[in-house]
C-alpha cells in the first residue's frame, strides 16, 4: 500500500447530499450505520449470539474485550462489535477509505439512536496496522496501542476473488475495484500474532486455507469463517483451546 494507491482514488471520492462516497464502475460506496444493510445488521444481526461475536470470545456470558480491527475497511464489523459492548479501536489505511469511515462515523454519532448504539465504543484510526502492531510487540508503551491496549486483533484483509463476479455482492465488487487485494495480510497476521494478547482472529472466506499455521479453531458461518489463533494457558498446547 503506497501514497500512489491512495492518490488513485481520490477522483473517485465524491459528496452527494452531504454523504461522501466512492464511486466505482459497479456502483458507489458510502459507509452508513444509521440506515440500509449495515443500520440492519447493527439492529437486528443477533447480538452476542452471532459468530462474529463468539469468534472474538464475546458471545454470551463472557466479558467483552477490547478489540483491534487491524483492517477496518468501512467498519461494518467494528460497528457490531462496538454495539454488542466491545471497545474497538479501527484501524485503515487507505486514506479515502477512512475518509469514508470518519464521515459514517461522524452521521451516526448525529443521529441520537445510533449512537446511542455504538455506546461510545466505536475509535477509528488512520494507520497502517503492521506497523502499529510492530512498535507495539517491540514497545507497549509508544504507540498510539499503549491507551487503549487491545486483548483481541481482528483481522479481515480482502482476499483474491473466488466466485464469479456476478455471485460476488455488488459492494464488494466496487470495493475489490477500487481497493484492491491486500496482498501483505500474512505479514498483517504475522505481526498480529507477535503481540500479547489473547487472540487473534481471521475472516476467510468458506472452505478457504488458513492464512497460516496454528489456528486453534475454525468458527464457521453461513458464508465467512473465522480462524482463530488462542494464547495458550500455562502448561496447555494452544490447538487443545476451545473459542
Ligand atoms: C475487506 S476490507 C474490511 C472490511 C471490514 N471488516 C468491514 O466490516 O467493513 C479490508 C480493509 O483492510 C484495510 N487494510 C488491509 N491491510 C491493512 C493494514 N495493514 N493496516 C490497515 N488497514 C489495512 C484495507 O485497506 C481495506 O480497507
């Protein structure tokens, strides 16, 4: 990921009835959590039942950690994790990306029932999280991480397609146009995996590979996976460790 990239899509970013959005041949990109798809699924998407929240170790009954997504994209999933109680902070780091990220943000903390929904949980931040982790793993103290010092990395990097581009849902069509693949996610994950915390945790898509070695379990469901990496207890192996 360079300045390049970024500078590739700025002419696609463009304010329409105060919504800033990219657009893209298959269509246009806004990040909305007050209303459509993601407004849905923040209200109605199961809770701290979902695999989503299980995956992260939020299901019921648990306590809620503080979440890293090293990949924020346009924050559907941070959005969840904050509304079902979680700390999050997102990470991207494709400039216009977070500059839609920050412009959805900023709506729904306008609208009282939205934000009264994320509760207050939902930080974004513009970096690139190899780095972040990096400084961290090597010092807890000098970053940005030292405040809000995660127990839980979240990782869902895009991936090279699988299906046919007409199966592949028209979001995600503009947004592989646009954004592109995230080529460098095995080392996301490696750096992910230097860090002290109590898990790591993949999205991959159905019936995929893991992105590398050491998953503890695969959490499946109806379309996505989730891989997860556990810290061992004292004196148990790591793959004995259930989500
Ligand atoms: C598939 S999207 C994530 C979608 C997101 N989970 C959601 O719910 O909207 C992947 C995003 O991660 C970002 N990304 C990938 N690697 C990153 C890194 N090392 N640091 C920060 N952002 C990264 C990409 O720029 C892209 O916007």
């Amino acid at each position: 990921m360079t300045d390049q990239d970024s500078a590739r899509l700025l002419p696609h970013l463009h304010e329409v009835e105060g919504r800033l959005g990219l657009e893209g041949e298959a269509g246009r990109l806004e990040v909305d959590f007050v209303g459509g798809r993601t407004g849905h699924r923040l209200r109605h998407g199961g809770g701290r039942g979902q695999t989503l929240a299980r995956a992260v170790g939020a299901g019921k009954g648990r306590s809620l950690p503080r979440i890293l997504d090293a990949t924020a994209g346009l924050g559907r999933d941070a959005a969840v994790l904050a509304t079902i109680g979680c700390p999050v902070l997102a990470v991207e780091r494709q400039a216009p990306i977070f500059a839609l990220l920050a412009d959805g943000l900023a709506r729904a903390l306008a609208d009282e029932e939205t934000a009264a929904l994320l509760r207050g949980h939902l930080q974004i931040l513009e970096a690139d999280a190899t780095q972040l982790l990096d400084a961290w793993a090597q010092d807890a103290t000098a970053t940005p991480l030292a405040s809000f010092v995660p127990e839980v990395i979240y990782l869902d990097p895009m991936h090279p397609p699988r299906r046919k581009a007409a199966q592949v849902r028209k979001e995600m069509r503009v947004f592989r146009d646009l954004v592109g693949i995230d080529q460098d996610q095995q080392q996301l994950l490696a750096a992910a995996l230097g860090c002290a915390v109590e898990r790591v945790v993949v999205k991959r898509p159905m019936g995929a590979d893991a992105l590398l070695p050491g998953v503890a379990q695969r959490l499946s469901g109806k379309t996505t996976c989730y891989d997860l990496y556990l810290r061992p207890k004292k004196g148990e192996p790591a793959s004995l460790r259930k989500g």
